[in-house]
C-alpha cells in the first residue's frame, strides 16, 4: 500500500508537478483579481418550468431519452447548455455499431462474451448485450430521421423533436439537480442569452450530460466537464469509472487543432460499424513515451514503433482477433490495418482526451438495467451513465454511439414509468433563494480566481503523462495535495464578471471535484488492468480487484470510496 | 488565433448556438463576432454549419497548450 505523505514531504518530491503548476500560472490568464461584473445577479429574473421527465444534454443520449420518454406518454422537457446535436461528442461521433445488420457468424451469446474477454471482465455483461440487441432499431429510427444524409445532425436531431412538439430549452447551463424527501425532484440553472435563471420542477430527471475532460487540448470535449457526474454526487448519487483513462493521442503540431488532426472526419456522412472486437486506446502509447521518450511513429493501433519494450500494459487474449496473449507494447503486433485512423498520424503528443475516462465506463452507478441510479427518479444515459457497457478500454468500434441512443431510449422510457406513479413537488421560496444565491456566488465576488487561471492551474497538475497515465503513488499524493488545495481556496472564491465566465466557474469547480475523484480511485486500485496503470502495481490482481469503484459523499461531506464486484448490477 | 475572421455575416446566429463553448456572440449591430477566442475549440461547427460560409478558422490556440507528452 502506498505511504501517504505530507504536504510538505511532497512538495520536495514533486518538483516537476509543481514546476508545471508555475508554468500554467504564467500563461494567459491573471489568478486572483478584482470582479468587474458586468451582470448585477440581484437585478436578473427567473423562470420556472415543470415537466414529468426533465432531459439535461441534447446529444445521441439526450434525443432518443426525449423521445422515448414523450412516447411513453410523459411531458417531457429538454434543456441543453449549448444546442441540439451540436454539443457534447456526439457531433463528431461519426460510426454507430449496428448488431445483425450483416451476415455475421458471431452470435449475440458469442458477441457478449468476446467483448467480456476483451474488457478482462470489466465490462457489465447486461449493458453490452442490451447495447447490441437494440441498436438495430435505434439505427433504423435514426435512418428515417435522415441522420445518414448529412454531417451535421441538427437536422435529423430535430425531426423527431419537432414532430413531437418537445419543447427544448437551448443554451442554458444546468448547475444543480434538485433532490426533495429523498426523491428527484427537478434541476436549476442559469441562461446565457436570457440571462435568467431556471428552475425546471421534474418528477424524473435523466442526465445525458456526457463523459467530461479537463478540457483538454486535442479533443473537441471543452463543454463537457463532468457536471451532471458532479451535480448528481452532490445530491447522493454513487459514481463510478474514475480511474480509467482514454489514451487518445493528439498531433504535435497544433495540438489543440482536432479538426486539422482528425483529416476530414468532422465533414464526413456518419456511417454504421459491424462487429469489430478490440483491445484499443487505452495507456499502451502513453508507457512507450513514459520509458523511450517521443517521437513515436503512429499507425494502427497497435503499431508502433519497432523496439522491444519491457513492461507495461498488458493485453488479453482474444480469439480471431490477431491479438496476442500477455502482449505488451513493443512486442508482436495485430496485422497491419488501412494505415493511421483519423487524428493518429504524424508525431503525437499526448493527453488529447485528458480527463475522460472510456466511454461508458464513467459516470452514475447504475442500480438495475434500466438506468437507474441509487436516487429515485434520478437516471442517466450514454457517457453520463458508468454503465461499463464496453468496459474499461475500446471493445466494439461504434458501440459508443450505439449505446447512446440504446441507453437514451431505456432511461426514457423507465423514466416516464416512474413519473406516472409520482406527485410533483413545487419548490419552496427558500429553496429557490438558497439555488440562485449558489448559482450567481461567483458573480457576486469582489474579486476572486480567475476560473481560466484554475482550469489552467488543475491541466498543469492533472494532464502530465506521470501524472494521469503511468501511475504511481507519490506523484499522484503530491497532484492531490495540489488539487485539494484547489478545491479548499480556491473553488469557493472563483469569480466571474459575466455569465460566460459563470459557466466557466460552475465547469472549473465540477473538473477539481472530478480531480479529485480520479486521484483517489487511481491510488486505491492497486492494480493495473485496461486503460488503469500503475508502474507501482503493474499487474492485474484478480484476487482484489474484479471490481468496479463506486465513488460518494459520505454524511460529513468527505469522499467515499467502495469495491462493487463486478457483474453484480441486478436486472430489474 | 482559432476562429479569426467572420466576414459575410447575415446576422443568423446560427454560429452562436452551434458553438460548443459560446465563444461567438452578435453584436450590437446583430452580427456574430468573436468574443471569448480561447475558449475556441478548433472544432469547426460554426464554420460548417454557417450559411454563408462566413468563417475563418485557423488551427493555432491562443493561449499555451498542455499536453501530457510530446
């Protein structure tokens, strides 16, 4: 077990933490200054909406969550921070796995079991199977909405919307889930264009808010900062996944420049994907760096550069699949594919996706199959949901998507089961005075941090390949210790001079909570497996590990950690 | 500069709902401008969903960019 060590011990270890940490505070931005608020917060209005099932995120998630929801006969209300089928991934998510669409000798038995092989038994079996059995009919709604016919999704996002009469509530900036007697009860936030805040009363609420980053530069994620994760924490909710990372690279020139980096891909029709089982994107790149330094030639996945390497993550033995058993990086590789995938070719950099762990497997503990978390009428679908339908790497290429619109469309529908069997609750002015007085705090500031400043200072801290990647106990002690800091004195006293840096503070305090989480699950998983390694426990340890890590707030307030075995999630 | 030209601009605002990241607003003359450029994501939605293919993008950050190894 790691030593835990003291403040002022780690600053003597960590001169490179802390040396990233200056060089973050000598960017752009100014830290601490006075506010020179454009917006009085007093002299700014409300607005009060109620619903069965309230919709927070309008990505692949969030469309079919509406639309499953109001055809099970709920009033169903959508609000998104940014705009339909433009936010969150799903905008640049251009293959969706569609199961049994082609002549395939694999059967969904074989399918779900090769996928559990692949993921060394990370993923949730139920989730994966429901994943496949549904997305052939997600994908054929999808067809006749005309999603195939353009790059851009508005349009087809919109059909279906339209033609349901579903109001959606665009660009304004969900803050707060609202809990009442131990139930959902609805969701609060603010309106960049209205400038008014929003109180939404929900029998039922599901999140479709996304995985999250720290808004990291090479992935189009910077909107997705784990707020429906966080929100839902701090209402009680359990919360898995944080341990795990998404290994994508990025380009060394112009790292943050995603579009350059992944070709034409933004600009292309979306396509379906067949079954296609892998072992990909997790740490494998990240350790070659760690131990040999850069440049690596990049290819396929699974090509690199041509060096025998000791150590490392290992991969599992998957039948057909041209991978080897205990193969780590630098030794035998798959068959060459088409050449680099969008956005790996060239010298990479990496921590493109920093922050976000693999799809699906971070986020809201699920408490059965439907979607549900430990909250009554709280669900959560797609990235926002740690349903481990894939795992704890990439499995099935395209699943990601597929399983968004799978899980949408079961969260909705269980969701307005639930809203028909439960009164409304109306929140009290109190209520209403403590959620506004929460909401614009940092609009009131005299003076404060600049919410860039400690986005800037928490990439520093968190984003370095020894920090987030290649794991070991003291460099992750002495990244928490900055990182508590963070979220002692400098979280309460964030300003913002107007509601864009609002947003900004409200998405810079849930990415320090999220830090957090993913510090302390990495330092308990004493073990390396998938896209979690440590140099300090290397091996996978089935004897403690198979298990997932469900994070909550305890009654004091404190982080708490617990082991749930995996393939333990109950059907309902 | 990230996104650093709009010029053609027919003022419908399409490109400020698109942005993932409002970083464009309309102005007071109700045209979109650049307001909050390193917040700019590089993702190019704006530009591909504006109607007059007013914008201009280029692939530099304004501000110094963290990367975990490179």
């Amino acid at each position: 077990m790691a030593k835990n060590i003291s403040r002022r011990e780690f600053i003597a270890t960590a001169g490179a933490t802390a040396g990233f940490a200056a060089l973050a505070s000598m960017g752009l931005y100014s830290g601490w200054g006075s506010n020179d608020s454009d917006t009085n917060s007093d002299q700014l209005d409300s607005k009060e909406l109620n619903c069965d099932v309230l919709v927070i995120g309008s990505g692949m998630a969030g469309l079919f969550a509406a639309v499953k929801a109001h055809d099970a006969g709920a009033k169903t209300i959508m609000v998104s921070k940014g705009r339909l089928g433009s936010s969150g991934q799903t905008p640049f998510a251009k293959g969706i796995f569609e199961f049994g669409a082609q002549k395939s000798n694999v059967t969904l038995d074989e399918f779900v079991k090769q996928v559990s092989e692949s993921a060394l038994g990370t993923n949730n079996p139920i989730y994966t199977r429901q994943m496949a059995e549904h997305s052939k009919a997600r994908v054929g709604e999808l067809r006749e909405w005309g999603f195939f016919d353009s790059p851009l999704y508005n349009k087809s996002f919109n059909r279906p919307i339209k033609d349901r009469n579903i109001p959606v509530v665009e660009r304004v900036t969900i803050t707060h889930l609202i809990k009442e007697n131990g139930k959902i009860a609805g969701a609060a936030g603010f309106s960049i264009d209205a400038k008014k805040i929003y109180f939404f009363n929900a029998k039922s609420v599901i999140l479709c808010t996304g995985a999250g980053g720290f808004k990291p530069n090479g992935f189009p994620i910077n909107d997705l900062t784990h707020d429906g994760t966080i929100m839902a924490y701090d209402i009680g909710a359990k919360v898995t996944g944080k341990e795990w990372n998404d290994g994508h690279p990025g380009r060394s020139i112009n790292p943050a420049a995603c579009y350059d980096g992944w070709g034409d891909m933004f600009e292309q029709k979306p396509n379906t994907t067949s079954v296609s089982i892998r072992h990909d994107l997790g740490v494998d790149m990240n350790y070659m760096a760690y131990q040999q330094g850069n440049p690596i030639k990049m290819g396929h996945p699974g090509e690199m550069n041509n060096v025998t390497l000791e150590g490392g993550p290992k991969r599992p033995v998957l039948q057909g699949s041209g991978m080897e058993s205990e193969k780590r990086p630098g030794g035998k590789r798959p068959p060459k594919g088409k050449g680099a995938p969008p956005g790996m070719g060239g010298t990479p950099v990496g921590g493109s996706s920093a922050g976000m762990a693999i799809h699906k497997s971070e986020g809201l503990v699920p408490i059965n199959d439907r979607c549900e978390s430990n909250i009554p009428g709280l669900y959560a679908a797609g990235d926002a949901l740690g349903s481990y339908m894939a795992g704890a790497i990439y499995t099935q290429i395209g699943s990601s998507l597929a399983g968004s619109a799978v899980q949408g469309g079961v969260a909705g529908e269980a969701a307005a089961t639930y809203a028909s069997g439960v009164k409304q609750l109306e929140l009290s002015v109190d209520k209403k005075k403590e959620l506004k007085d929460k909401i614009f705090a940092p609009l009131s500031r005299d003076a404060g941090y600049s919410p860039a400043w400690v986005t800037q200072t928490l990439q520093g801290i968190m984003i370095p390949n020894f920090v987030l990647y290649i794991k070991k106990a003291n460099l992750m002690q002495a990244a928490l210790a900055y990182i508590e800091e963070l979220r002692d004195h400098h979280m309460p006293l964030l300003r913002a001079s107007d509601l864009h840096e609002l947003r900004l503070a409200h998405e810079t305090a849930n990415m320090i909570v999220s830090a957090e989480m993913k510090l302390k699950a990495s330092l308990m998983r004493t073990e390396s497996r998938c896209s979690h390694y440590r140099l300090d426990y290397p091996e996978t340890d089935n004897d403690n590990w198979q298990a997932w890590i469900n994070i909550y707030k305890g009654k004091d307030g404190s982080m708490k950690f617990e082991k749930q075995a995996f393939d333990s999630v109950r059907r309902s | 500069m990230p996104i650093n030209n709009i010029s053609g601009c027919i003022g419908c605002g399409t490109c400020v709902s698109t942005c993932p990241t409002d970083v464009i607003r309309l102005n007071k003359d109700g045209k979109a401008e650049i307001k909050y450029p390193e917040d700019c994501q590089i993702c190019h939605l704006c530009r591909m969903y504006c109607p007059t293919d007013a914008i201009t993008i280029t692939p530099e950050k304004t501000i110094p960019v963290i990367v975990s190894w490179g």
